[in-house]
C-alpha cells in the first residue's frame, strides 16, 4: 500500500465508488487471513478496547464486509453496521446469510446516522480503520455523539498519523531489510490517494483518505462533544515477530492508533 497527495478533497460518491471498484479484492484480503495486520494487530486491539459488550447496542461506522462487526456480534453485542460502499454491504449481508449473527447491515454515510437513529440509542460506537477514509470525520464524530446515550462510549482506529506522513520511505540495507523509516512533512495534512498495491492483493485500486495531525484529531474530537479516556498503540508481540518477521515494522514504530472516547456529559 503506498499514498500520494491530491489538491482537492473528495466526496461520498467518489469514496463510494472507489470501495466498490476494490470490493471483491477486499474480501478476500481479509477473510484470507494476507490482511494480518488487522487480523492479529489492530483488530483485536480495538476488540479488546472496546470490553465487555454482550447485550449491548452498539453501531458500527465504516463496516465495510463486516470483519469487525461480526467479531463484536460474536462477544453477544446487538449490532447495525452501516458502510455506503452498496458492493461492500452486499458482501457484509452474505456472511450474514451463511452464518446469522443477527446483524443489521445498511447502505449509509457515517456522517448521516443522527438522522436515522434517535439520540441517546446507542452504547457504543466504533470504527475499525475507517474514519480516515471518510470524507467528513468531523461530521461523522459529531453524529456519533449524538446517539450515543450519556456517557456512551465511541472506539476507534486509524492510521497512526506520526508514521503515516506525507513524505515516508523506508531506507533499506542491500537485502531489502527496512533498517529506519524516514518519514517528513507531518504537517501537510488533507486529502490523499491510498494505492492498494500490494502483491497479496487479488487486484489493485486506488481509494481517497484524508491525512490528519493529532491536534486534528483532537480538535475533531473535542468540538464533538467527547472527552479522550486513553490512546491505544497496538503492537504485535515478540513472538508474533517470530512468527511473521513482516510484523517487526509496526514492532518498532506505532503504525496504528486507537481512541477509546466518552461522551462528555455536557454534550
């Protein structure tokens, strides 16, 4: 995967557009097991952050084919997972079909959910990896808060924004072994291009994402009502390394980060 700058923003219907094209290639990506970063880092990482959720109503922003979602509706929680990729939602509801787990998918933008659901009906909300590549996450925030009940949690994951900058590279010895990461530019924040290149990949696409910093990020938050209860730095362990030399990367350096958020009672 590698990323480019572009000028100009994007849209719903250009992100849209973009998930569909990748749909298939997506699915199989993950349920594969070749997106291991999110099989064996970040996705229980962001599981385990959420805690206990059995028996509560939980909305999740971003499902794509719904990876996240069924592990949240596997640990008891009732579950509506909401993507406005129609290719990637179509998929969601197949593993729906094969296996029930009695989740609700629907074609929906996340920025949009506080006006289809009433404020104060959810626990919790969450996010794997999703919120970067939305074309308004302020907005989505905002909409986030205001149906979760008081005190309601919202978790989520993204691009860890101190390694995920505008100028990155990897500087590498004559075998190819990544010896540092060279990464600037920090600060030139706003829409980019992910260029899902990877060799395990069945197909390559390209899909819009916004670059934010973590005063961004924070400001994004405040002004939506939450207060931050505690950033999470998933890391794979030693053994993990062994196992899968590929993980030593985010190993060395933070590669994702999770905001564990709590709705401020004065929101």
């Amino acid at each position: 995967m590698t990323d480019s700058r572009t000028t100009r923003g994007f849209t719903d219907e250009q992100a849209r557009t973009a998930w569909n094209q990748g749909a298939r290639a997506w699915e199989t990506f993950v349920e594969s097991g070749d997106d291991y970063y999110r099989t064996a880092v970040h996705g229980p990482a962001l599981f385990a952050a959420c805690g206990p959720v059995e028996g509560k109503t939980v909305l999740d922003l971003g499902c794509g084919q719904g990876f996240f979602t069924r592990e949240l509706a596997r640990a008891g929680a009732r579950v509506t997972g909401v993507d406005l990729s129609e290719d990637l939602v179509a998929i969601a509801r197949e593993h729906e079909a094969r296996a029930p787990l009695g989740v609700e998918y629907l074609v929906l933008g996340a920025a949009t959910v506080d006006r289809h659901w009433p404020p104060g009906s959810m626990d919790l909300v969450t996010g794997c990896m999703s919120l970067q590549d939305m074309a308004d996450a302020e907005g989505t925030l905002r909409a986030a808060c205001t149906v979760l009940k008081a005190h309601g949690r919202m978790i989520f994951s993204i691009l860890h924004p101190c390694t995920d900058t505008a100028s990155r590279e990897w500087e590498r010895d004559v075998s190819s072994r990544k010896l540092a990461l060279k990464i600037d530019r920090y600060f030139d924040t706003g829409p980019a291009v992910c260029h899902w290149n990877m060799a395990r990949l069945s197909y390559h696409w390209d899909t819009p994402y916004w670059r934010h910093t973590l005063s961004d990020w924070s400001g994004f938050i405040e002004g939506a009502g939450f207060l931050i209860r505690r950033l999470h730095e998933p890391r794979p362990t030693a053994e993990q390394v062994q196992q899968n030399p590929e993980f030593d990367d985010c190993y060395r350096l933070p590669y994702f980060l999770i905001f564990d958020l709590v709705k401020d009672r004065a929101a």
